[in-house]
C-alpha cells in the first residue's frame, strides 16, 4: 500500500482523464474522484455549446500535482483560453503557473500569467506575473511584476505599469510595505 500512495492518486487522474474526455458529447460533463488516507486524486471534463475544459489533479500530504485548461468562444465572436498547473514535494520545493488569452467580440483583447516558483531547500522563491489589455481603440492598459522572496525574512518587488510608472515594493517581514516610485528619467 504504500507504494501505492507515492504514485498512485497521480496516475488515478491521468488514467481517468481520456476516458473522461474523449467520449464527450454536446454539452456533456464528467468527473471521477478517489481519496483515501494518503490523498485524493480527481479529473473533470465538460463541454458545451460555447466550448469546454478539462482538469485533473492528485493530493497527498508530501505531493500532489494537478493542471486545467478550457476555452469557450462567445455567440457573438468573443474567445477566452485558460489553462494552469502546479506541483509540491514536501522538503523539494512547488510551482504554480496559470495563463489566459483572450479577446472580445469588438476588438478588445487581453492577456495574462502567473508564475511562481518556491525552493523549500533553501527557503526562496521567486513569483512573476503580467496582465496586458488593449482596448477596441488601441490603447494598452496593464502591468508586469516579479517578486522575490525567502521564507521568514519577506520580500522585494518590481512592478512595472504601462501608465502609471514603475515601482519598487519592500515587504519586510511584521512590517508594512514600503512603496517606493521608480524614476523614468535619464540623468
């Protein structure tokens, strides 16, 4: 049994996941689920008239592991694909990474990740994401930012926007953050 349970809720998901997607009609869902004393494992699938998506993920108390991803299109021309995944290992470390793109029906379009990766050997890690947004007439809205951080200790913050400048962000620990604007101009 407990061979079993170091690799077994993640193969459930993955062996679950074709049989759950691929005999899917119009506007059909499926999902399964297991769990025991050592984790839960599950896996999802649904699709629509305007599109679908799909998921699995397996839990224990020292891994676990999981993604999605779906995409609908609008009656009237709009789209959205999104998808993400992650993953931990008691004393190694985790990550989680997400993303979506999509656009409007008149012109608009966006899109956007997250990203964030954790070393529990040496207790840092270090996040990064971005939303980046054009309106119908053009005009680009949003912003990217990275952060690093250690366990106990905080962290630092780069955030750069499109129209509201740059920034410097200290998140000392038991503190408050300090916001600090960032120059533009070359001396």
């Amino acid at each position: 049994m407990k061979s079993f349970s170091k690799i077994g809720f993640a193969a459930i998901g993955l062996i679950l996941l074709p049989s759950l997607a691929g005999n899917l009609q119009q506007a059909e869902a499926r999902r399964a689920f297991a769990a025991g004393p050592n984790g839960a494992a599950g896996a999802y699938a649904f699709r629509g008239q305007y599109g679908g998506r799909i998921g699995a993920g397996a839990v224990g108390p020292n891994r676990g592991a999981g993604f999605r991803a779906g995409q609908v299109a609008g009656p009237n021309g709009g789209s959205l694909k999104a998808g993400g995944a992650f993953g931990y290992q008691r004393g190694l470390g985790a990550f989680h990474q997400s993303g979506w793109q999509g656009q409007g029906p008149n012109g608009a379009s966006g899109s956007g990740y997250t990203k964030n990766r954790y070393n529990a050997q040496t207790g840092q890690g270090v996040r990064s994401s971005s939303e980046q947004v054009k309106t119908p007439s053009g005009a680009d809205y949003g912003y990217k930012g990275t952060t690093d951080y250690t366990k106990g200790q905080g962290a630092t913050s780069v955030i750069q926007t499109d129209n509201k400048g740059t920034y410097d962000v200290n998140w000392d620990k038991g503190q408050k953050p300090v916001v600090t604007p960032v120059s533009t101009q070359t001396q």
